[in-house]
C-alpha cells in the first residue's frame, strides 16, 4: 500500500481522473493515441460488425420485431461507427477521439436498452448489453474516466426505460439492475488499474529513457576525454554501474544479431539466471515460441535509417520454468561508420498488468456462460419433467408387453443422466445445491448402462466413416458403492466420449471393474492418440482442451474431476503416452458401513385419498401433476398463481399444498407466507422447483417450508412425499 501511494507521489498523478498533474499528460495523451490507434480501428470494426451481425439474432428469435431492431442497429448505432471508424483518418481525430468513443458506448448501450424495453420477456438482449460494456471498458481503448461515466449513465438509461417504458416486472429490473451494477463496478475497477498500470509503465519508462540520455551524455564525454582523464573516467564508469546494479529492471546490450554481451546484475534476482549462463546466449534463447518472428522483425528494422527507439513487448522465461511478461526499450548504438553494431536494452515486467486484463476477461466469460447455464437448466428441467411423469405413468401399465417395457426403462435411464447433467450445468451458473443424495449403486451395472448410451458415437458414427470400435469388458464380483447414479453415468458417459474421440481411425475401446483393498475401481483403456506430459498434468483444469474452442469448452473433464471428487474418490490417468493410448481410471471408496438410501426408507404407506392444492403457472406441467395424482389415488386441484391458490384455501381444506417457487407476481415464498400468515401455520407446504435445490436450510425454514420436491419429479418421490405429509401433525 505505502509503494503504490508512493507511485502516485512519484508521479503526480491524479488518483479519480488518471491523469498526469503536469506536462506529462499531454506527452501520454500522444503516446496513448499513436499505441491504440490500430488497435482501436481494429475493435471499432469488429463491434461494428458484431453489432450487425447480431441481427441474425433478431431474425432468429424476434421475427416480429426485426424491422424496428433492424432500424435501431442499421439506422443509427452502425452509421455512427462508421463515422468514427472514417474519421480516426484525419489528423484532429486525436483531439475528439475519447469524445466520440464516449458517445459510442453510450449510443450502443442505449440501442440494445430499446431492444430490451421493446421485447422484455426475451432474455437473449439483456446479455447484449453486457457485451456492450465489456467493448466500452475493455475493448476500444476508451480511456477509465470516460468509459465509467459512460458506464453508469447507460445503467441509468436501462433502469429509467425499464421503470417508466416498459413492462418488466419490478424483480426482474431490481436483478438486472443488480447484476448490471455488479459488472459496472467490477469493469470500473478493472479498467482502473489497467489505466494505470500503463501510466505507470509509461512513466518508468520515460525516466528510464531519461537516465539512458544521461548515460549516453556521460559515455560520450568519457570517450572524448578517455587519454585525459583516465581518473574521471573510472569515477564516472562507478556510478554507470552504481547505477544499472541499483535499476529495478534489467538493463542489457545486445549484438545486433541479438546475442547478449552484459545484463545487469538484478536479471538473477528477477530472472534467476546467473550473468554467465545469459551472456552470449542469443536473445530468442530466452523469450517465447510465440514472440521470436516479433524480435526477428524488430532486429531487421534497425537496417533503416533513422530508426530510434523501439519497444518490444513479450514473454521471457524464467529459469523455475515459469513465463513472464516483459516490456523492453531497444536503443541502438552506432559505430564509427554510423552502422548500427549493438542494441542497450531495458526490461520492465508487466506481469501483474497482463494478469489484470486476462482476470477481467476470464471474468466476463464465466458471468456471461454461468447466466445462459442457468436458464437453460430451468427450461430443460421442466421439459424433463414432462418427459419422466409420461414415462412412471407409461410403466404403470400392466398391460404393456416386456420390450416395451425395456424401451421404457432405457428412456427412463437417459433421462436420469440428462437430469444429472442439468444438475452440473446449474453448479456451473453458480446455483446453490443442497448434498446429493447418494445411495446404492452397482458400478458393473452402470458401466453395461453408458456402452448402450454411447453405442451411436462407438458404433453407428464409426460405421458411417468406414471405421470401427471394438468393446472389451472384464467384470469383478464386488459390493455396491455409495453415490448419485445419474452422476456416476454422466462421469462415465465423458470419459468414453474423449476415448471415442481420441481414436478417429478407429480402434479399441476396453472396460475393467475391480476392488482394491478399500475401495471399487473402473479402468478405461483406448488405442487412441494419447497425451504428452504437458497434457497429461492439465487435463483436469477448468478450460483446457485440446479440441479447440469451437469444439470443446474444457470443461467435461473438470466437472467429471469435481463429481469424483464429491464421491471422496479419485479420477486420475493411469497410463498415456503419444501414439499409444490412455487408461483413466475411477476409484470410489467401499462404504464403512451399511449404506441407507433415505429416499427408500420405510414409510407407511397412507391408504385413503389426500385433497391436494398444486400451485404452478406451467400448464403443461399441470396437467402432469393431475396426471400422478390420479395415478396415486388422490384428488388434485390445480391452479395457476398463488392468488388463486390463496383463493381455493378459503373455500375448502387440503391436506397438502405443492407450490412452484418461481412464479411471476407473487412467487412460491410470498405464498408460503401468506398461507402461514393466513392459516397460522397449520397448512403442510412442499417447495416445487424448476431450477434445482437452489435454497438452503435457513431458507426453507425461514418461510416454514415442511418438504421440499425438486423437478422433474419422479412418482415414488410424490408417493413418498404424500405418505410423510399425511403422517405429519401440524
């Protein structure tokens, strides 16, 4: 804290604005403009051409207001780029340049707020303005001061227009507004210190640049008056050497082939080399795959005349392995002939500024993924659970003929894993959850499960290209383990799809089961490509893959990584090399005693017929729920919103009352406190939920909630609920 507030003493610096308290301002102010101008063309054109190019969206998902949505983006917003996009060509475009961007953002933000008060109910134009505040802060080299006024008068824009223009609903406004605010201040901060970093940078480097000038004056003295002066000479020679020894970066001088003759002492604190491992060593030796065509070109263009100064940003690694980011001045040093012979350099890292911008971006991809999980999750339970209800009531048919019946279940089963997997997609949009619910389960039996699931990617896929995947399987006798089955298959159901694709000429896939002294195993072994070391150690990590990003979103191994982990077992690589194939193996740990599945404890089954109050604004989902009551023998009566539900309480008397949690205008809590409230707690509530166990204890409790039912809901789950509500004495 105290080195920061003596950088803003240092540099004289104002700490709101950013900017310099002296001339300096105005040489940033240039330096900045000639640094992003490219940049800026480059980011302005491509927001031009995501903006429009969004309009497929339009067509897409709001056919009926494409015209309007079409004059919003073709009318005003892209022409105004494009005008700014023509002017940058101008010389007093640097005079009016963070102006128009600040027009720009705003004018951007304030389209896609029309969008949204236009078409309210389609979430797909709220993410929009996100991505309009991540181009504002982040992208167009908007500078901090602007980008944040333009930041919050856009938010104040939204919240006016969804206040008194539109028809959101007052919570979905306040979450937004939230959620827009939460992002504003997370960028405003960011943007902040990536500002200042680089006006920090700029400031090192132009005293650095000032001590190299006075270094120059002093060396062309000493040469002058070398014969004469041999004691001053020495003197002068200590404080160069005082000097670069006591510099916080590197000071150096290359060949102008880029071999180094010096580096100061401080490369091994910083670099942890020793001067003698570095001297005569080439330059490329150090830095980047990536970054040794920039240094060949910046080596080449010193052959020009004139050439000055040059700055050369790149990657250096140090000598633990690990890479970091470095920012050198190259001043070259002439011979007699006035030919360019040597390069003294000076690196500065930048590392934490690197870091800052990459934390911001990985932030805003995490917050604009974690909130499409979370709806699609929604959505996606309640299709299942049209699909499950269907299914338990199909089953419940005696008379269906045992293939059918086969059918049944093995729909049933994938259901259950898509279920699971929803359940994943809502750990990733950062649901909360309660525990699991683990009980018996067969390993062999799963494993049999996940090779007739995969059976089109292994065998009807392959057969489509001309290849073939061979199945081996080799079973032990063992006990069952404790876990979640759905899962366990979605685990497994990964695992044999990165076999799969790992063998695309083909080749063979093979299944072991076994124990261990404390624990049951599953091995996966495949012919397939393999992996190197450097794979290998980061195949669990969250965003790895190998696939690319418009294949893979590295993610599957991770959250298979994290399921194993929550089953106090093991997911690791066995055996891999390139060429030669991979083994991944499953451990989970033998129970310690008896496993209880609490979902098939005992409860005495309740015989007569239950009167029961089911609350959902779904009408599909509705008329499943009459569909498992009447198979269970009760009487249901359905109804839409918790104001009709409160309506039916006051005619007549339910034994239990099921209630969706979300529901426009009053939602399932509301309702359970105004049941509460109204019928001084005698009413028996379960919580219905569409989105996953997304409320814990003190919640429940909060609202006095008895039971708890999460889609899709399975019938002995309702049968279970009925029978504990009706012993239940309140």
């Amino acid at each position: 804290m105290n080195s920061e507030k003596n950088h803003f003493r240092d540099m004289r610096i104002n700490k709101f604005t950013l900017s310099f308290k002296d001339s300096k301002e105005k040489a940033y102010q240039q330096y900045y403009f000639k640094d992003s101008l490219i940049v800026f063309r480059v980011a302005l054109i491509l927001v031009t051409f995501l903006y429009g190019f969004f309009a497929l969206l339009d067509v897409t998902v709001a056919p009926a207001q494409k015209e309007y949505l079409f004059i919003i983006r073709f009318v005003f917003v892209i022409p105004y780029l494009l005008i700014v996009f023509g002017l940058s060509f101008f010389k007093f475009f640097k005079k009016i340049w963070q102006i128009l961007l600040f027009f720009s953002f705003i004018l951007g933000g304030t389209g896609i707020i029309l969008m949204i008060v236009r078409m309210p109910d389609n979430l797909t134009y709220y993410a929009g303005l996100m991505l309009v505040f991540s181009a504002g802060y982040f992208f167009v080299k908007l500078r901090f001061i602007y980008a944040t006024v333009a930041g919050w008068i856009t938010l104040l824009i939204f919240v006016c227009a969804a206040v008194w223009f539109s028809s959101i609903p007052r919570e979905l406004i306040i979450a937004y507004s939230f959620f827009y605010i939460s992002a504003n201040l997370i960028s405003m901060f960011a943007a902040y210190y990536i500002e200042y970093f680089n006006r920090k940078n700029f400031f090192l480097t132009n005293q650095l640049n000032q001590n190299k000038i006075e270094l120059q004056e002093l060396n062309t003295n000493l040469e002058s008056q070398v014969k004469a002066r041999t004691e001053q000479l020495a003197t002068s020679e200590k404080k160069f050497r005082t000097l670069v020894e006591k510099a916080n970066d590197i000071i150096f001088s290359i060949t102008k082939e880029g071999l180094f003759t010096y580096v100061s002492p401080n490369w091994k604190g910083i670099l942890g080399h020793d001067a003698d491992e570095v001297i005569g060593k080439s330059f490329i030796d150090f830095i980047h795959l990536e970054d040794i065509n920039g240094f060949t070109k910046l080596l080449n263009s010193f052959e020009e005349p004139d050439r000055s100064n040059v700055y050369f940003e790149y990657r250096v690694k140090h000598n633990n392995g690990e890479w970091k980011w470095h920012v050198s001045s190259f001043t070259p040093q002439f011979n007699q002939e006035g030919k360019v012979d040597s390069l003294i350099g000076i690196a500065h890292d930048v590392s934490e500024r690197k870091m800052a911008e990459s934390a911001v971006i990985q932030s805003q991809r995490l917050s604009a993924i974690g909130e499409m999980a979370s709806a699609v999750a929604h959505d996606f339970n309640n299709s299942l659970q049209i699909i499950f209800s269907n299914l338990e009531i199909a089953l419940l048919d005696k008379n269906i003929s045992h293939q059918t019946k086969k059918y049944l279940e093995t729909i049933k089963t994938s259901a259950t894993d898509a279920s699971s997997r929803v359940q994943l997609l809502q750990r990733f949009s950062g649901k909360k959850q309660h525990r699991t619910r683990y009980e018996k389960v067969s390993l062999n039996k799963i494993v049999e499960d996940v090779i007739v699931q995969s059976r089109p990617l292994w065998k009807d896929r392959q057969e489509e290209k001309g290849s073939e995947i061979s199945i081996q399987t080799k079973y032990s006798e063992m006990p069952s383990v404790y876990g979640n089955e759905g899962e366990l298959r979605s685990v497994l159901y990964n695992l044999v799809k990165n076999s799969i694709e790992a063998m695309p000429e083909g080749g063979k896939l093979y299944f072991e089961t076994g124990l261990y002294q404390n624990g049951a195993y599953v091995q996966i072994t495949d012919s397939g490509i393999g992996m190197d070391e450097e794979t290998k150690t980061r195949v669990f990590q969250p965003f790895f893959t190998t696939k690319g990003f418009e294949i893979g979103r590295g993610l599957g191994m991770s959250g298979a990584y994290s399921i194993i982990k929550e089953h106090k077992g093991e997911l690791k690589i066995i055996d891999t090399a390139p060429g030669k194939g991979t083994t991944i193996e499953i451990f989970l740990p033998l129970p310690k005693e008896k496993i209880v599945n609490q979902e098939k404890i005992a409860v005495e089954e309740f015989t007569g017929t239950a009167k029961i109050l089911w609350v959902d604004d779904e009408p599909m989902i509705q008329e499943i729920a009459k569909d498992l009551i009447d198979a269970l023998g009760h009487q249901g009566t359905l109804v839409s919103s918790g104001q009709e539900a409160l309506d039916q309480l006051d005619q007549n008397e339910f034994d239990l009352v099921i209630t969706d949690i979300g529901m426009p205008r009053m939602n399932g809590w509301q309702l359970a406190d105004k049941i509460n409230e109204r019928f001084g707690g005698k009413v028996k509530i379960a919580a219905l939920t569409g989105w996953g166990n997304q409320f814990d204890d003190d919640e429940r409790t909060s609202h006095k909630i008895d039971f708890v039912l999460s889609k899709p809901i399975k019938i002995n789950e309702l049968r279970l609920l009925i029978n504990k509500a009706m012993k239940l004495n309140k």
